[in-house]
C-alpha cells in the first residue's frame, strides 16, 4: 500500500474514533517521518525538540528546533546551514524557493531557528527564518509513525 495512502486512513480512522478534537496530529509531509503525532504542552525550548507552531501564513507545521536564543547560525548559497559552525545536513536552499538572506545570525531571546535535516526540501527557517517563542503551541512527539527518510532525502527506500 503506497506510504501517503496508508498514513491518510490512519488519520481518517483516528477522526472517525472521536480523536479529531484531541491533541493527535496528522503528519502528511516529508518533513518528518508520516504519521500521528502528540502535541504536549511545550516545557523547554531546547535544540532537538519538536515544535508545532503556526506560520507568519497560518500553516501549521511540525519542524526540530535547531537554534535557540545565543547559538549562531549562518546561511550561504548553496552550502547547508550551520549552527554553531555545525553543519546541518540536507539544508541547502532549493532553486525553487526564495531563500532567508545570506548571513550569520545570532538567535535573539524569544526566537528559535527551525531547519529539518529529514528532507532537503523541507519549508523550514531556511525561508522564513527566526520564528518567535510565542507562535509554538506545544511539542510534537511521535506516536505512530512511518520512516519516510529514504525517500525524503533522496536515497533508495
């Protein structure tokens, strides 16, 4: 059964159990891994977190915290973004998108950076750059999920 296919009934059959008012969400990009997620009241913002949080669009996404207040963290064409001079792999801004300037940028108090090294085309910091505190709703813990990094990365599945 195709992998999109299998994690849409999933998520029909968990709306059809009475949890569509839970805080269950459904994960349908290549983001990070396919699957159900738990949204938790978010306790600390640390790098490695998962964060849901709405966009400056009103998308509501999932995407790892990678930077956090102080860190720095620099964008170059063509090259994966670093934190803290650490490359973080798959990051480099696609052609089809308008990429955050070119820069070093130190996190301010109240912000977080947030780039997914799950999939090279991820929407993630690396176009919209630094995302306030205030727009996380909580944090995203996997409950049932289905490891889609092969395909989002570009390597054999």
């Amino acid at each position: 059964m195709n992998t999109r296919l299998m994690v849409s009934c999933l998520g029909f059959s968990a709306l059809l159990f009475g949890i569509g008012h839970s805080p269950l969400r459904l994960n349908i990009t290549d983001s990070l891994p396919l699957g159900l997620w738990k949204i938790e009241p978010i306790t600390h913002i640390e790098r490695g977190t998962h964060a849901f949080f709405h966009s400056d669009e009103g998308r509501k996404l999932l995407k790892p915290i990678s930077a956090v207040a102080g860190d720095i963290v620099q964008i170059r064409s063509g090259h994966p973004v670093t934190v803290n001079g650490r490359e973080i792999p798959n990051t480099e801004a696609q052609p089809d998108k308008e990429p955050w300037p070119d820069g070093t940028y130190t996190v301010k108090p109240g912000e977080v950076w947030l780039f997914s090294s799950y999939n090279i085309k991820s929407y993630d910091s690396r176009y919209f750059g630094p995302v306030s505190v205030s727009t996380i709703q909580g944090e995203a813990i996997p409950l049932l999920v289905i490891d889609n990094s092969a395909k989002a990365t570009g390597g054999p599945l």
